[in-house]
C-alpha cells in the first residue's frame, strides 16, 4: 500500500506564494529521493526539484523544496509565481530503479 499525496495545489494570483506538500507511506521514506515534477496539458512532465536522501538539493529557480523524515513529508515552497507555473504538480519518490508517484495537485496562477 505504497502511497504519495500531494496537498496545498489551489488558485493563485500572479507574484504569490504557494507551499505543496505529500505525505509518503508504505516503504522506507528515509531510503528515497524525492522529487517534484510538474505537467502542463500538452506539455511533457517536467522535474521541478529534488532532495536526495542526504539532503542534497536540486532546484529550478523560485521554487524550495525540503524534506521532513521524521514526519513522512517533502514539500515545495514556490515564490513569486507566473501563469507559466500553471500546471499539476507530481510526488515522486526514487531509489535505485525502484520509482513511486503520486496522483497530483492542480496548481493555477491567473488573476
């Protein structure tokens, strides 16, 4: 019962905030890398940022993301957002060729 979901997508104005979060269950959270990816419709998906197991991080500009292990949880803080940005957002979780993903939250920039 592998599961990843992703919470806080919503309707945001242009230039505002948004924190994204998923909660990991069924396997060892600790032992995975994870990452955010996101889909725009007719676009290909896209990686956003990842945090290795160490804490090692890979962004894409205003957006943060951070992990809890003691909690089950990564999140995506995402700064000074654009219409561009508009797109589901995906948890996923990867160790070795193992890879789990989660159904995705809607984000929408628009004012």
């Amino acid at each position: 019962q592998v599961q990843l979901v992703e919470s806080g997508g919503g309707l945001v104005k242009p230039g505002g905030s948004l924190r994204l979060s998923c909660a990991a269950s069924g396997f060892t959270f600790s032992s995975y890398d994870m990452s955010w990816y996101r889909q725009a419709p007719g676009k290909e998906r896209e990686l956003v940022a990842t945090i290795t197991t160490a804490g090692g991080l890979s962004v894409k500009g205003r957006f943060t993301i951070s992990r809890d292990n003691a909690k089950n949880t990564v999140s995506l803080q995402m700064n000074s957002l654009k219409p561009e940005d508009t797109a589901v957002y995906y948890c996923n979780a990867k160790r070795w060729t193992q890879e789990y993903w989660g159904q995705g939250t809607q984000v929408t920039v628009s004012s």
